[in-house]
C-alpha cells in the first residue's frame, strides 16, 4: 500500500527509520515483482544513500552510480538536467535497477533512463522512495506520493542553508528557519544544532 502525505507543512522530513521502513516495503515488492537486477545505478546525490540500503535488502553488491544535476535551489530547477557522471559500470545486456530518492519533475529519471539504454542496459527498472504528482516519469516502484519538498536525512543541513536564504537578505535568524521547518517533523533542537554548524563560518 502506498502512502499519501496528509501533513499542512510544506516540507516533509522523513527520519532514518521511516526511510528504512519504506525501502524495505520497497524491497519487499520487488522481490515479489520477479524482477532480478544484475546491476543496482544509485543516481547522485539523492539516490546514493538508497541505493546502498537497496543493495543490501537486495543481496546484490553490484551497485554502481551516476550523477545528474538539475535543482539549484528549493523548488528551483536549471534549465534542463544534465548527467554530469556517467554509469560508473558496465550495463550492456544487463537488467538494471535505478535508485533515486523521488521522482520529482521526473526529467531527471527520463535522462538516466535515456542514457542507460543508450548504453546498452537489457531490461530496466526505476524505483523511488517518494513520487510527486506532477513528475513526467512514473517510476516501477515507489513508496508514497506527496505535494511537499522532502527533507531526506542525509540532506537536512543543505535545506537548513537553503531556506535561510529566504529570509532578511541572506542574513536569517534561527527563529525564522526553525519556524519555517515546525511541521515538517524536524525537532526545533535539530534546527538549531545545524544552524550552529552552518553559521560557523560567519554566515549568521
């Protein structure tokens, strides 16, 4: 059963445990698909942290990765996305499964699709942990669908620097960030600790 977010937050952050449980249920259902990848393609940065954990509820250790760049900010995309790194491994005849953390626009999965076709992959698969509706690709697989960016674990102190941005010219209070991310399901504690991190450097 796939999942719905219901949450009036604009953001969603998913904890370490939700993660796991949700790729797990996602191993699960390929399994049960019948489908056997001979190769796992983690797609950079989102995907690799999945692809890992994939790997090992899949028993399979032949993971490779490649990179595609398109969002450069929160709800900012370049022009088109663009592969940046190619397949690190030989896909020629192979059946493929992909790994990415959501299926977004979805141009960025058409790209990786395209490019593993065009280098040889037998027979591909897509799998996601979220899927938005508004995505062009519609991956094989994915565990829930929501509206909401999505703040991944291994990502919250990007969205902290990113949001901040957005308020007094580059020069955000902590209250206002930690504010913005209330229902998102990151602790106020959590916010601040990254604050802390991120304005080290003067950037507060």
């Amino acid at each position: 059963m796939r999942v719905v977010s219901t949450s009036n937050s604009k953001y969603e952050a998913p904890g370490w445990d939700q993660i796991y449980d949700m790729l797990l249920s996602l191993a699960q259902r390929i399994k049960s698909s019948g489908y056997k990848a001979e190769v796992i393609v983690g797609v950079s940065r989102g995907g690799w942290p999945p692809a890992r954990i994939m790997s090992d509820l899949l028993e399979n250790s032949n993971i490779a990765n490649m990179k595609v760049e398109f969002y450069k900010d929160i709800g900012v995309r370049s022009r088109k996305p663009r592969i940046t790194q190619p397949v690190t491994a030989n896909v020629t005849g192979k059946r493929v499964l992909v790994v990415d953390d959501v299926a977004d626009s979805g141009h960025s999965l058409k790209v990786v699709a395209n490019h593993l076709r065009r280098k040889g992959a037998k027979e591909l698969k897509v799998c996601t942990i979220y899927l938005k509706p508004q995505s062009i690709f519609h991956p094989d697989f994915y565990a829930k669908t929501t509206r909401k960016w999505i703040i991944f674990p291994w990502e919250r102190l990007e969205a902290v620097r990113l949001i901040a941005r957005h308020f007094n010219s580059d020069r955000a209070k902590v209250s206002s960030v930690v504010s913005e991310l209330r229902d998102s399901g990151l602790s106020s504690r959590l916010v601040r600790q990254l604050w802390s991190i991120f304005s080290y450097d003067g950037r507060d």
